[in-house]
C-alpha cells in the first residue's frame, strides 16, 4: 500500500464512502481505513437470523435526506420505492379500536380524520400545518449540498415568518398544541421530533425542532421512502463508485492517530498484522466529534446519548388488527404508531428522565417487504413472510447503564405488550423461528450501538442535531475542525444525522476548494 495520499478517510459509513468517491472521481488518491472488516456503517444489509434468507437493513432503515444530486453526481445503481401509506395509528375511543390512517389519497385521509375525531378541523389544520412544512422543504433543502449560509440569509431563503418561528424559535410543542387539540394528531405530529432525540415537546433547547426539521425536509417533500434491496444496497452502490473512481478501499484497519501541522497529515493504523502509517495532504474523519478528538488529541466534546431501542423482526405473516377496517398490509406499510399519543409521548419522557423505564414504552414500526420484497429469499416470499422494523422512542442510554441485557429484555417485552394491545393476536405468534429453532427477533439498545458501531452513548446522530445555517466555528461548510487539514466528514458535521451523504459531500467539496 503507498504510504503517501492526497486524502485519508477514517471510517466506511456511507458518508466517508460518498467523500471518497467524490475525491476519487475529482483525480484525488483515496485511502479509506475502515476498522470492520466490510464498509457501510450502520447502513448496512445483514442475514441476522440463522438459516433464513432475510436481509434486513439492521441499523438505519429508511431514506430521506439523500440528495438526488449525489446519486446523479457518483452515478448510483440505487433506487427507492414510495410507501403506500404514510402512517397508521391505533387508539381506542369509547370502548372501540379504531385508529388513524394517513394516506391513500386525499378523500380517504380526510375520511379517516373524520372517523376518529368526528370532524374535519384536524384534518384541515393538518393540511395547512403540512402545507408550511413542505414550502419550507423546498427551500432548505437544496441548502444543503450549498456552503452553510447564514441565519438571516436561510430565513430570508425560508421567507415565511411563521415557519420560521414555529421550527426554528419556539419548542415546537407550541406550534403542535396551538394548531391541533386531538391528543392522537398531535402525538403523531411529535414523533418526527423526538426520533434518536431524547426531549420534551416544550425542551428550551430546540433540541426537538432541529430533530423535527430534519424529518420534514428531505427530498424537499419529507416523504421517507424504502431502499430497494435494504440499506446494504446504497452503501455497496456508493463503496463501488469509489473503487471505480480509484479511491483504496482498507477494511480491518483502525486508525488510532492524527498529528497534522495544518498543511500535511500522518495517519497510524493498526490491522491484525501490525501497525502502520500514511502520510496526507487532508485527513477527513467520517466517525463522531468524540473519535475525532481522541485521534486528534483535541478536548473531547460534551458526552453524547442516544434514546432509541431498535427491533428486528421476520415474520411468518402479519398479526391481525383489533381495528377490523383496516388491511394489515396497509396499516404496517407506512409508519405504526404505537403508544404515541401526545400526553403518552410526555408520560414517557418524564419518566425516563426520572431513571425509570417507561410504564407504556413508545414506537413505531414498518413493514420493509411490503414495499420491497427483494430482501426476502423467493421461498420466504412464497410463504407469506414479511419483516418488521420497530424503532422505540425515550429509552435513553442512561437507563441501561447498571445491567444492559436484563433491561433491554425488559423494556421489549413491555414495548411488545403495547403493540399487542393493538392486535387480535400476540406478535409473537407471529415470530418466524430460525435454523436453531429460536424466534426471529433482535433488539439493540443505545449501549449496544456504541459497542457495534462506536456510535458515542449509542446516539445514531453522533451528537444532538445542529439547525443548517452558520453559527460560530462551523466554517465555509460545516465540516471544518480545528486543524485546517483534517475534516469532519461524519453525522457529527452540521448538517449531518441520517442517511444522507451530505457531510461526505461537503467535506469533499471542502478539500476540492468548491
């Protein structure tokens, strides 16, 4: 391997791999030192259950904020389908399951508001709510893939006083509780705030709203589509355009250190067999702002958390519904919400914050091969099996810190009884079993994210989100560090969190001077 490179990247997420084929593409020389022995991250496809065909994307699931021009730029074979439907939510109202079902068409959305608050103010309010927040995408997310721009020029870009208020000044459960009095409605407006975000709707913070914002931008729609193949198919997609442009793909290669004078780069290394080092013009770090400080030598940054649990499941059918009028296949094609009314959102929080699991944990799950089958072996799909991805809200790492497996035995066992309050028969009737004859079911809690995939306390944005517009220190594109030669190019970039490719495309365009 040469010794001498116009670039190093540390880490093989998606957004090192993106930086790398951009830089290789530009005649740049590329070495990318990957510590696992593949590339991906945690957009990856894996077979997590023995003896079945099941390539279920194990970490990070759905796409949003990946810009089309990146996968125009490096020339992608990646694709996403649309989902049918965009949520349902059960709930019970005077004795009977009933629920809310948001998709379909206009008229059926309407309808289904009507159904279960008895009248059309929601569903209007809805309308004008979802109106503001896709005018708003339209104009922030080009923003992205463009040098940061300054608050009052990105408020001037927004041009609408009150979009601007209500995500980007005041908590965002004052727009939600001023525009809708349904406890359901407003609890499924709130979630898109509190993914991965351990906050209240009222957080002085904003922590909530940066969350929200970045859920209701991408692809200047806000729609969240499925990737064809599971997440495995992007990375893959992204790690060939980057062998092809020439960028040195190092899998099994952990960089331990950084020393940069600002104009030149040494990188140490270390493999199975030993240890080694590459010099560089520019040093760019795909991994959170905590790996990068312990590289570096820099003071750490504050201590990040994660707050999420996240389930597999395969499926040998789709469990009934007590709400008899609505098709499984629907209801669990978008997003099931399940114990996120708004008051059971606050219930929750409040009690994690007190160190306690919550008494109805919160989730919402999705079916991936109702969209996508490709992910199922043809003899799985023949028999009716169907995957299940649930991602739980408010469990914060703090929680699992005294004994990880027994609390997360425990938190999804009660996360499991409040989807089965919702179904005419227990999910786990449902479970497929694999080749050891055990249920088709993993969980992963924050801490076990952070021993996977040294996502810092198991936070999948490395670090609370920032709002994508200057502030001090942030640089020409966001990605800038402390030494002018080495770049953060991870989800810890402003702008970063999700997959999106973006702090790998600006990190790029930083050492290319654009």
């Amino acid at each position: 391997m040469p010794t001498r490179y116009d670039a190093v990247i540390v880490g093989g997420g998606h957004n090192g791999l993106v930086a790398a084929a951009y830089l290789a593409r530009a005649g740049r020389s590329v070495l990318l030192l990957e510590r696992l022995t593949r590339t991906g991250g945690a957009a990856v496809s894996t077979n997590p259950f023995a003896g079945l065909d099941a390539r279920l994307s194990r970490y990070s699931y759905l796409v949003s904020l990946l810009p089309r021009k990146i996968v125009r730029d490096l020339d992608l074979d990646f694709r996403v389908r649309t989902r049918t439907v965009s949520s349902y939510t059960p709930t019970e109202r005077a004795g009977r399951p009933t629920g809310l079902l948001v998709g379909g068409g206009d008229a059926r959305t309407r309808k289904a508001f009507a159904r279960l608050t008895g009248g059309e103010r929601e569903y209007e309010e809805w309308r004008r709510f979802y109106g503001m927040t896709g005018r708003l995408a339209e104009r922030v997310f080009p923003t992205l893939t463009e040098p940061l721009p300054t608050r009052d020029e990105l408020r001037r870009r927004v041009d609408d006083e009150t979009a601007w208020r209500a995500l980007f000044e005041e908590p965002i459960g004052v727009a939600v509780e001023e525009r809708f009095t349904d406890d359901l409605v407003r609890g499924v407006v709130l979630t898109d705030a509190l993914i991965g975000t351990f906050a209240d709707a009222h957080d002085p913070s904003l922590r909530q709203n940066r969350c929200f914002l970045y859920h209701v931008i991408g692809g200047g729609t806000g729609a969240w589509d499925v990737p064809v193949g599971g997440m495995g198919a992007l990375t893959t997609a992204i790690a060939d355009a980057a062998r092809a442009a020439g960028a040195r793909l190092a899998t099994g290669h952990e960089a331990t250190r950084i020393e940069t004078d600002g104009q030149t780069a040494e990188v140490t290394y270390r493999t199975a067999d030993g240890e080694g080092t590459v010099a560089a013009r520019h040093v760019l770090v795909g991994a959170s702002p905590q790996a990068l400080a312990e590289l570096t030598g820099d003071a750490p940054p504050a201590p990040a958390e994660g707050a999420q649990l996240k389930v597999n499941m395969l499926l040998t059918r789709l469990p009934r519904l007590r709400d008899t009028s609505v098709d499984p296949a629907e209801a669990f094609a978008g997003t099931f919400h399940i114990a996120e009314g708004y008051e059971e959102l606050a219930a929750a929080h409040a009690q994690a914050a007190s160190g306690r699991l919550p008494a109805a944990p919160p989730s919402e799950i999705y079916c991936h091969s109702l969209t996508d089958p490709s992910i199922l072996g043809d003899e799985l799909v023949e028999r009716g099996y169907q995957t299940l991805t649930l991602f739980g809200l408010h469990a914060p790492a703090r929680l699992f810190a005294d004994d990880n497996d027994a609390v997360r035995a425990e938190l999804l066992k009660a996360t499991l009884a409040q989807l089965d309050a919702h179904l005419a028969e227990p999910v786990a009737d449902c479970l497929a079993t694999d080749a050891e004859g055990r249920p088709c079911i993993e969980a992963k809690t924050p801490l076990d994210l952070e021993r996977d995939l040294r996502l810092p306390g198991g936070n999948i944005f490395h670090r609370d989100l920032a709002f994508p517009y200057a502030q001090e220190g942030t640089g020409r594109w966001g990605v800038e560090t402390a030494h002018a030669n080495v770049l953060l190019c991870g989800a810890g970039a402003v702008r970063g969190g999700g997959v999106s490719g973006v702090p790998g495309h600006n990190a790029a365009m930083a050492v290319l001077g654009e």
